[in-house]
C-alpha cells in the first residue's frame, strides 16, 4: 500500500466503507522450524536474524519466509564486512527484503497487521478469543446499524 503510514486501528475513526480488496485464505504449512544464524554473519546481522526469532509477526512465517530471512541476514553481513566499500544498493535491497518480512511497525500497518503486547500472567490463547469475539461483535453492531 502506497502513501503514508496508516494510524493503527484504534486511532482511525472510518465514516465510509473500506473500498480495499478482498482477504483471500489459504490453508498455512506447517509451523516451520526457525533455522539458527550463520555464526559467520556480522554480529549486526546476527542480532537482526535473531531478534526475528522474538517478534510477533514471526508467527505468521512460513518456511520460505524464513529462507528469505537468512538470505537478507547473509545480504546485509556481506554489505557490513566490506568496510569502506558500503553498498547503497545492496543496502536499499536488504531494507525492501525487511518491510516485505514486516519488521518495521509502518510495514505492518501498512499491511493491517497489529501487535499489542501481552500483560504479565496473560494467556495468549485467550488473548486471541477475545479478540476474535469483539470483531464479531464489531461485525454484529454495523450489520444491526447499516
């Protein structure tokens, strides 16, 4: 989506449809198994893989965006480990491989993807039912009022 940064959804206040186009599913692999950084990697790209492994939109990775993963890691260690012959085009290939992955809050809103982090001792399963009973109920209020 091109433009600025949407606000994230509790910020917006939307008076009219949302014109966008239709979620298209399909049934997800299995959960695939996070492969571990190249010890070899510069220590930056090293901890840019690794705190991959931490975030939240990481439970949406399939097996190949993991792949993708370790290619932008090994991209961006071989652009830190060439010292003074920094590559700006590499750089700006290894940044559009990070929004595609969604590490960056403006790529994630821009994808309609939220985070919101958990409160100590709650339960993420029941985190996400509720979530998911007040969009229902969301989805009731506008069929009743439109």
């Amino acid at each position: 989506m091109p433009g600025p940064v949407p606000k994230r959804s509790a910020h917006r206040r939307r008076r009219n449809k949302d014109e966008g186009p239709p979620l298209v599913t399909a049934q997800a692999g299995h959960a695939p198994p996070v492969p571990e950084p190249n010890a070899d990697w510069h220590p930056v790209a090293e901890q840019w893989f690794s705190s991959l492994r931490e975030s939240g939109q990481a439970q949406f990775y399939e097996a190949s965006d993991w792949a993708v993963a370790v290619y932008i890691a090994e991209a961006m260690s071989r652009n830190l480990n060439q010292g003074a012959r920094f590559s700006a085009q590499l750089f700006q290939s290894v940044l559009s491989g990070m929004t595609d992955l969604l590490t960056t809050e403006g790529a994630r809103r821009r994808a309609r993807v939220e985070l919101e982090r958990l409160g100590d001792g709650e339960d993420p399963d029941e985190v996400a039912h509720l979530v998911l009973m007040e969009h229902y109920r969301q989805a009731a209020d506008a069929a009743e009022s439109g």
